[in-house]
C-alpha cells in the first residue's frame, strides 16, 4: 500500500489555513506560512490547496540521492546526505518544500495527517492506494 496526501473535497475548504498552521508547527513550533508543506491559495478567483503528491521531482532533482521513496511511498529527506543545496525545493512543481535557514534540511510532507486532522470541514484525506 502507498500512502500520500490528498485533496478529497476542493469546494468545502474555507481557506481557514488551520492546515497549513498545523503543518508548520509541527515541523517548526511556530506558525510562518512560508514554513508550511502544503498551501492554500487564489486561484483564478478559486481557493486552491496545493499538496505534495509524492510525485518524486525533488528525488530526482537531488544530486545526493538524499531524498528517496520508502516503502509506503513517501519521498523523505535523509539529513545525512543532504547538503541543503535546495534544488529539491526548485524542483517542486507545487512550492509544498520548504527550507529554512534554521534548520539542516529542507521538509517535505510525510503523509503523517497532522494537515487532516487539522482541517475542521474534512477536506484532506490521507489515501492508501494499491501499486
């Protein structure tokens, strides 16, 4: 089974950004926006969430073979071999990586739910899908 975040619901989000709160406090104890691996924006007079799909971008744009698929997956960062050059982030076709210069590595969404669980009108859902 494969895991990944998704959007179940586009039409319910009321761009309330307690998900982006929530991802951005989880990886950085603070709330910044900028912090966070998933966005809520305008688009074309909609509100739009944007999430990482797993699509493995910035696994092939890291020239450290520091990101890479686990079992579930999920492309994750090893801090070992990331040297923060932040090509990985470039890559994003989403904008949904971030880095920080408080930190040693960029983050990058881990389908870990907290965004979901978060969201008081059920609009994300973490899928298991077979492949």
């Amino acid at each position: 089974m494969k895991k990944k975040l998704s959007v179940k619901d586009q039409s319910a989000c009321m761009a309330c950004l307690a998900c982006e709160v929530a991802c951005s406090e989880a990886f950085y104890k603070k709330y910044d926006p900028d912090n966070s691996c998933i966005h809520i924006i305008e688009k074309k007079g909609a509100t739009k969430t944007q999430v990482c799909v797993q699509c493995g971008k910035c696994a092939k744009a890291c020239e450290h073979e520091a990101i890479t698929q686990n079992a579930k997956g999920v492309y994750t960062i090893d801090k070992k071999k990331c040297v923060k050059c932040g090509k990985c982030v470039e890559a994003c076709p989403f904008q949904v990586m971030v880095l920080d210069e408080g930190k040693e590595t960029p983050s990058k969404c881990i389908a870990c739910g907290i965004c979901v669980k978060a969201c008081p009108v059920d609009v994300l859902e973490i899928k298991e899908i077979d492949k």
